[in-house]
C-alpha cells in the first residue's frame, strides 16, 4: 500500500488547490517566521477560517518581535478578544521578550530551543521547524492523524495511540519542499479527508487508501478522561443593572481576565442548590455552573460593566457567555 509517489501526488494536488492564507504570502524570511509564531499560537485551538481575520489585525497592530515584546497587555489582549484561551495571547508576548533577550532576536531553528519557550510544546515546534525552516518534519495534528488512520485503515485502541501514529507517519514519506509538504497533508485533511463526508473522489491519494477500498470511513476515538467540575457564580448587579466583574488570578483558566465572581464546589453542593444552570466547555474541562444572587460584594478589585455595552469592554467570550444568558432572563 505504501506508494513512493504519494509525496509528489500530495504536493502537486497542493499546488493546484492550496488556499491562499495571509501567513503563506511570500515575505522575508525573518517576517515569515514571524508570521508562523503567530498562526501557529492561534491555530492552537481554533480554526483556520476564525483565524484569518484575527491574524490581519494582529500583524497590522503587532507587526514584529520588537512591537510583541513592548505592546500593552490590555492591547494585546483586545487583539485577541474572541480568540479564547487568552493564555496563547500572554505567552506569545513572554516568548517574543525571550527570543529578543536570549535568541538575539531571531527564533530558533532547533526543536530543542524552540521548546524553552513559553507556549511551545511538542507539536508546534514541529510545526515551526517544518513550516518555517523547511525540516522534513510532519507535524501530527489532527487532521495528519486522520489522515494516517484512513489510508492505513486503523481501529483499534493500540493502532491509533499517539506513539503508533508517529511511526506510522513513514506513510507519506518526504519531500523536498517540506515546508509545503508538511502544509499539503494538514490542507488534505482540512478540506478532502473530513471528519464526516470525506471528498475521496478528490484526494490525490485515494489509490493508496485502505479506508476509500473497504468504503468504511467510520474512526475510531480515543476514550479521554471526562474532566467535570462544579462553580458557583454570584451575580451583583447595581442599581443601574450593570454586573460585578473581578480580575481572575485564582483559576488557571482565563488567568488576568475579567470574570464573574465563583468559586468551585462540590458536585454534592452543585445539586442541591436552586440557581440558574448553565454548562460550559472551556480549557479540556466541562464546567457545571448555578448562578445565584448577591447583595454583597465579594472582593473589592473588580468593575461594574453595563449590559448593553458589552461590546466596548475586553471581556472572554466566557464571561460575555455567562451574562448573555443572564440577559436572556
Ligand atoms: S481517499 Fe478518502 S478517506 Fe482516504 S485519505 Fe482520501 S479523503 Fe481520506
């Protein structure tokens, strides 16, 4: 099944079909690595389309290092406003001050380095090494893990594991141009290998894809730990009807945002109480939350934000989520 022509398949099918995105246009080397950091911290968790128009804001506001490293926090984080997971948008800024202060100014060019900064892990070291050093690298996200579990037709628990899957990744074996080959396999499964009604009619590579000859496209998922807590939130309003917001430095989530004030309690507390619920999907975690009045201000660091003037604040799309639905009452 394995094909040595399937790199050239893979890259010719990308240069008929790639979509033109504001971090690929041709630009110095030094603004193209630029250009990587920043999509591949927003990428991190969020798609390429809602992705698009956030980088143009950001590269026309923050267009280097130097400006990253210096811009206001509460700049930064208006850039950044409906992105989520705000922690992305602080390391940035932390790594730009690093690579300035450490790295003279230029991001490293080696897995090993790339990690001691902030927010760069595993994959998008990978990522940036292949993306914008050209390095014979596939990042496995997951659109190259789907990818790999198609064509190679793997179910079971042991054969999709991230270890199995990384070796498995000899598949597509390498090509020159490995900054567009690494892109080519990520775009394949963003927009031929869906998750669901995957296009096989239009992949480059369905002749060498066990899945497309068994017509069974179904994959399987990795059972993960279903992460649940339990909040309580208080609501204070003011005789204006504008709500109490404090400044979160107790959760490790939305560190240094604006939040209801709540505190985490007990599954047993969370059910007997009477309070409006709500449920919401924030950081891996699902969070069970009953909202309950309150006359009494609990700390004395926070703001009142008006309602109907939501839009002028930079708040998480959390903490806009949570007074929406207290509007909606
Ligand atoms: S042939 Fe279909 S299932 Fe196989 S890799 Fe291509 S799009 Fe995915």
């Amino acid at each position: 099944m394995r094909n040595t022509n399937i790199s050239k398949k893979i890259i010719k099918w990308y240069d008929n079909n790639k979509r033109i995105l504001p971090w690929r246009v041709k630009a110095s080397n030094k603004k193209k690595q630029y250009f990587t950091l920043v999509s591949e911290f927003m990428l991190q968790q969020t798609q390429v389309k809602t992705v698009i128009p956030y980088f143009n804001e950001f590269i026309l506001k923050i267009p280097d290092l130097e400006s990253l490293s210096k811009i206001r926090n509460e700049k930064l984080m208006k850039c950044w406003e409906g992105l989520g997971y705000y922690s992305r948008a602080r390391n940035l800024k932390n790594t730009a001050k690093k690579i300035l202060k450490e790295f003279k100014g230029k991001l490293p060019d080696n897995e090993d380095d790339l990690k001691t900064l902030p927010g760069i892990g595993d994959y998008t070291s990978k990522a940036i090494m292949a993306i914008a050093y050209n390095k014979k690298i596939i990042p496995l996200d997951g659109n190259v893990e789907r990818i790999l579990k198609r064509t190679l037709y793997l179910k079971k628990e042991q054969e999709i594991s991230k270890e199995n899957l990384k070796k498995n990744k000899s598949f597509f074996g390498e090509s020159n141009r490995a900054s567009d080959y690494a892109q080519a396999i990520m775009e394949i499964g963003a927009l031929i290998c869906k998750p669901i009604n995957p296009k096989c009619n239009e992949c480059p590579i369905k002749k060498n894809c066990i899945s497309f000859k068994k017509k069974d496209f179904h994959l399987t998922k990795i059972n993960k730990a279903y992460n649940q807590k339990f909040f309580e939130i208080r609501l204070l309003k003011n005789k204006y009807k504008n709500y109490y917001l404090i400044k979160n430095h107790k959760f490790n989530f939305l560190k240094g945002m604006p939040i209801l004030p709540m505190t985490e309690i007990t599954k047993s507390k969370y059910e007997n109480q009477v309070g409006k619920r709500i449920s919401i999907n924030i950081s891996n975690m699902h969070m069970k939350i009953i909202m309950k009045k309150s006359k009494h201000v609990p700390y004395h660091n926070g703001l009142y934000v008006g309602i109907n003037n939501l839009k002028n604040f930079t708040l998480p799309s959390f903490t806009k989520k949570l007074l929406n639905s207290v509007i909606r009452d």
